[in-house]
C-alpha cells in the first residue's frame, strides 16, 4: 500500500506538471502601443494607446483601457462609444470611425479606429468625446488630441463624379518592405457632417510608382477590395525598391465606372492620378 501511495503521488506530480507546462502563456494586449494621452475625470482615467508615435491626419488605430481611480483596477465589462469633432472657425464636423469594441472577452483593452481627414492648425482643433457605460451607469469624457499633418499624404478627400463626397485612407503596411505587402485602405462617403459610412462594393485600384526613378512602377500589384460589408479594403502592394513611392488611385464602383482618379501613362514622368497615397522607407 505505502508502494502505491508513493506511486501515485509521483503520478499526480507528474500530470500537474505538464499541466502547469502546457498552460497558454498569457496574452499581452497592449503588445507594440505606446500610451499617447490619459482623459481623467472624478471616478476613472482614460488611457489611449497607438502603435508608434501620437495621433496623425488620417487612418489611426486606437486602443484604451478604463482605470477606476479608486481601486486602480482596469474595466472589463465597459459598453464604449466615442465621437471626434472638429472646430472649425465656421462649423464643426465629424470623421470616419468605427465602433469600439473589446481585444478580448477578458481582458481590459477596447479597441476601434478614427480617420482625421485634416490636420489641426493654429486656430482649429479636434476633440475626442468618450461615453461609457458600467454596471447601468453611464460616464462621459471630452478632452483635446493632437493631430498634426502627416509627414506623408496617407488620407484624401474628394468629390466623384456622382456627386457624393468621398474620404479614402491609407491603413497598412505600418512598416512597408521590399517585395509584396499586404495593403489595407478604408473608403468612407459623406451622409452628413457628423456620419461617415464605410463605402461598400467598390474598388481601389492602386499603380504604386516612383517618380525619382522615371516614374516606373511594379509588378504584381492585387487592387483594393472588400472581404464582407462594413470592412476595410485590401489587396497586395508590390515595391521593388526603397525610396518614395505614390501609390496613384481610382475609385470604382460597383458597376466597374471610374468616380475618381487617372490611368497612369506608361513612360511619362509626369502622370499620376488626381487621388494618391505617399509612402517612403
């Protein structure tokens, strides 16, 4: 008997152990974001997170966590939505964005995107309005971001020739590479000057060129494209080299009828499209 109880002592040991091993190691949700801003009221603080630097003109991704100031423990069970303004001298408008949504069933980071189609200047600014809701009561914060022009044109608004008013933008690759990337782009129409629907059905045609180099282009390009209603656009960006490139676009839609945007002329330096994204790496 005292054999067998050794024995499965040994046996317990044995199974907690690689139970203990086999344990998924936890998930880090704020894994490569960088906190950008903390919003604080009476009862919570709200951080915001990016990937690289603070907000820019054009398609960011957010992320934030609710703190209680009381416990310091983060919110789990938050209902979030937010809502960016513009102050214009004569009006104030809205942008593209999407729901806020939880990263995990469990955890404490909600995520969603905003689309700043123009840059803060001297005397116009944007707001980001968060409402809350836990346990039944509802919360609300209003504080001013930073959203200086961007380095490079990763956003463009214009009107197509149907007449609607449109905003296209330059989502991924974060870090472009040498060789065919993966592309997302958002495209996003005007219903008012506080709503921004995603444009579904259509197409973004890209041309990546280099107009350094002769304007030549690349090989291999997949254009834009919806997987499901509601989504972004994706497709593949071919770059054979490191430099600058402007990734000239047309907007189709669901007939295949051009609404913006220029073919580009083969072996003429100076073609590009009326409507384009710039990169550079």
């Amino acid at each position: 008997m005292k054999f067998l109880r050794i024995l499965l002592l040994v046996l317990v040991t044995i199974i907690s152990s690689c139970s203990s091993n086999n344990d998924p190691a936890p998930v880090d949700e704020l894994d490569g974001l960088t906190k950008f801003k903390e919003i604080t009221n009476s009862t919570h603080t709200i951080e915001l997170y990016k990937h690289m630097t603070g907000l820019e003109q054009g398609y960011n991704e957010i992320a934030l966590k609710i703190k209680d100031n009381t416990t310091n423990q983060y919110i789990t069970n938050a209902t979030v939505t937010w809502m960016p303004l513009m102050h214009m001298t004569m009006m104030t408008h809205s942008c593209p964005k999407s729901p806020v949504t939880k990263v995990s069933t469990a955890g404490s980071v909600y995520q969603g995107y905003i689309v700043f189609q123009m840059a803060q200047n001297a005397t116009e600014y944007w707001d980001l309005k968060i409402d809350y809701t836990i346990n039944g009561t509802a919360y609300s914060m209003t504080s001013v971001v930073d959203v200086p022009a961007s380095a490079k044109q990763r956003v463009t608004t214009f009107t197509g020739s149907d007449g609607v008013k449109y905003i296209a933008a330059y989502a991924d690759p974060h870090h472009p590479a040498v060789g065919l990337n993966d592309m997302v782009a958002g495209v996003w129409k005007m219903q008012d000057m506080m709503t921004f629907p995603v444009v579904d059905g259509f197409k973004l045609k890209i041309d990546p060129r280099m107009p350094s180099m002769g304007n030549h282009g690349s090989p291999n390009n997949v254009d834009l494209t919806q997987t499901g209603a509601g989504d972004l656009y994706n497709g593949k960006l071919s770059l054979t080299m490191t430099g600058y490139w402007r990734i000239n676009l047309q907007l189709l839609n669901a007939s295949n009828e051009v609404l913006k945007g220029e073919a580009i002329v083969e072996n003429d330096p100076l073609s590009v499209s009326s409507i384009y994204f710039e990169i550079e790496f």
